[in-house]
C-alpha cells in the first residue's frame, strides 16, 4: 500500500465538501458528513462513518456525534451499504441506537 500524501488545508476549506462525484451519488450522506451547522443556524458537530466486514458481509456505522447515537446498516457490497446508509438519512428511516453515555440510567 503506497503511503498516502499529507492533505494541503487553507483555514476553513474542508476538501472533502468538494467531492462532486460522492456528493453527487449519496448527497444526504455527504451532507451529513460535513455540514458545520443545522438548517437554523446553531452549529453541530459533525458525523463520521466507519466501515467494516463482518461475518461475509459490509457493514457501515454513521455516527452522529452531535446527537451521540449510531445507526448500522449490512449489505453484500459496498456501494449497496452507501445506498442503504444514503436512503436511510435521506427518508429518515435509520433506527438509530444511542451511545452508551446517552441511555437513561435506572
């Protein structure tokens, strides 16, 4: 595996929001990724995905780090477990799980 080359930043110029061709086919997930604020102007965190094989399958994490929860989604491919992830933000139908620190105690 060849050693990746260090990323050049100017100040707040994220260079993945320039990732037409991601955010042309997982628009909602993109969005997701990098958006610094909501729609009414309070800022948030933003959210990451990890992917991984489990059990023959792919698997894609999106955590919410604002909100500190995650939703997972399983495919047979990659690109299936990115359209899986994208239509579940997109119609709001992720079953999201919150982080450990987030449940109510009883």
């Amino acid at each position: 595996m060849k050693r990746p080359e260090p990323v050049q930043t100017t100040g707040t110029t994220n260079p993945l929001t320039a990732d037409t061709a991601g955010a042309a086919k997982y628009p909602t997930l993109v969005e997701y990724l990098t958006c610094l604020t909501y729609d009414d102007g309070t800022s948030r965190e933003t959210s990451t995905v990890s992917l991984f094989i489990e059990d023959g399958k792919w698997k894609v994490a999106v955590n919410d780090r604002d909100l500190r929860r995650s939703a997972y989604v399983t495919g047979d491919t990659l690109q299936g477990v990115l359209s899986l992830a994208e239509k579940g933000l997109a119609n709001h139908t992720l079953d999201w799980r919150l982080w450990a620190s987030q449940k109510k105690k009883k």
